[in-house]
C-alpha cells in the first residue's frame, strides 16, 4: 500500500493521450485452478484492423498472495517480463482491470503505465468500486462511475442491451480518449479486441503449462515408485 501510495504521484491522469494510436496492446493474465501457476500474455494489435501483429507470453508463479487491490503486485512481474519480449512497442495499453477506478486510484492500469511509461487504460467487467446509474442501452451511452465526490471513471455500453464494461484512466490518457478507445476496439462484442485476444493466448499457455507440469509430475511419480526400496 505505501508503495502504491508512493507510485500515485507519477500518474498522468490528463494526457490526452493518442487519438489514434497505430498499436493497441492488451494485457490479461489467466491462472490455474490451484492457484500456484499463471501465464501472462500480452497481444499486440493494429489500431486500424484489429488484427494480432505481436504477441508474447510468460508461464510462472503469482508473484504475490491474493489480496483485493494489490493485485498489481500478483501479476506486474509476469506482464512486463511478457512486454520485454515484444517486438513491437505499443502505443496504448488496454489491461483487463481497473486504473484511477481503485480503491487507493493506483489499480494494475496506473501501475503499469508508470512503470513502462506508456499510455494506459484500465477496463474491467466488474467493479472494483464506486456507485453508478446505468448508462442508456444503446452503445457508446455511458454514465460516470464514481466514488463519493470524485468521479473515477465511466460505465460504457459497447453493445446495445448488454452489459456495460467499467474504463478508467490509468497513465498518461484522458477520461473522454479512454472511452473512445475502448469503443473503437468494441466493433463486434462486449469486451475490447485486445482483452478478448491476450484471454485467448494466456489460456492458451496456460494449459500447455498445466499439461507439461502434469506430464512431468507423472514421470517423477512413476520414477519414485519403480526406484522405492
């Protein structure tokens, strides 16, 4: 908490941030149901086309315990080890969960755009605090999110009659660019093509890593059984 409070100062919460960003990056991180092994992925796509032009991903352990809003620190080490091995700097950070939209306005979108530098914007499908009316049902209708006085971030309808997806500032964007963008990645379904690409990839991984982890586990029992005295 005190390092999140330290970090807090560093957020640019004004931006505005790129109107058109070549690159949009998603970053979701997708865990086993033991809860001792994750996998990290980030999918970079192009702004224009929506299509993957980049990916990488990272297979480990939760870097921390889990507690509600510290989970920057489960999951940082394993996004930005995921980000090094890109090719391609993006433009935008899109992360599943929530920035300025956090109970100390530090959530994993601020955290990771001031560590890396790079615009970022958090939008989570649930919320992690505040109070809100329901936007219209149309899409791209959107009421404020807030919390007590302050507002944190805005519920957006990018679907007509579905449910609406929760966007807050994380690093160095305006509220008003963060909202475009999320509608501008939301051409077909609820969730930004860039959440919906990086949930693919990390799931992905992450049953590869279970199915290895398995296989190996396998092995040394059959190894220790056959060689016990």
């Amino acid at each position: 908490m005190a390092v999140q409070e330290e970090l807090r100062s560093r957020v640019d919460l004004v931006g505005p941030g790129p109107a058109e960003p070549a690159t949009v990056a998603g970053l979701d991180v997708a865990y086993a149901e033991s809860g001792d092994l994750l996998a990290a992925a980030v999918t970079v796509l192009d702004a224009r086309t929506l299509a993957v032009v980049d990916e990488a991903v990272g297979v480990g352990r939760p870097a921390f315990g889990y507690v509600p809003g510290l989970f920057a620190f489960r999951e940082l080490p394993a996004l930005l080890a995921a980000l090094d091995r890109l090719s391609t700097r993006p433009d935008l950070l899109v992360c599943d969960g929530h920035g300025l939209a956090h109970p100390r306005r530090f959530g994993l979108a601020c955290h990771l755009g001031v560590v890396t530098g790079l615009p970022a914007i958090g939008v989570g499908k649930t919320p992690l605090i505040g109070e809100w009316t329901p936007p219209g049902e149309l899409r791209g209708a959107w009421s404020e999110l807030r919390d007590g006085d302050e507002v944190v971030g805005r519920v957006v309808r990018t679907r007509d009659g579905v449910k609406p997806v929760f966007v807050s500032v994380g690093h160095r964007m305006s509220l008003d660019n963060a909202t475009a963008q999320v509608l501008a990645l939301t051409p077909r379904h609820r969730l930004p093509e860039t959440t919906r690409a990086a949930d693919r990839r990390s799931r992905d991984a992450l049953a590869r890593a279970s199915s290895a982890r398995d296989d190996l586990g396998e092995d040394r029992g059959q190894g220790g059984v056959g060689g016990r005295r």
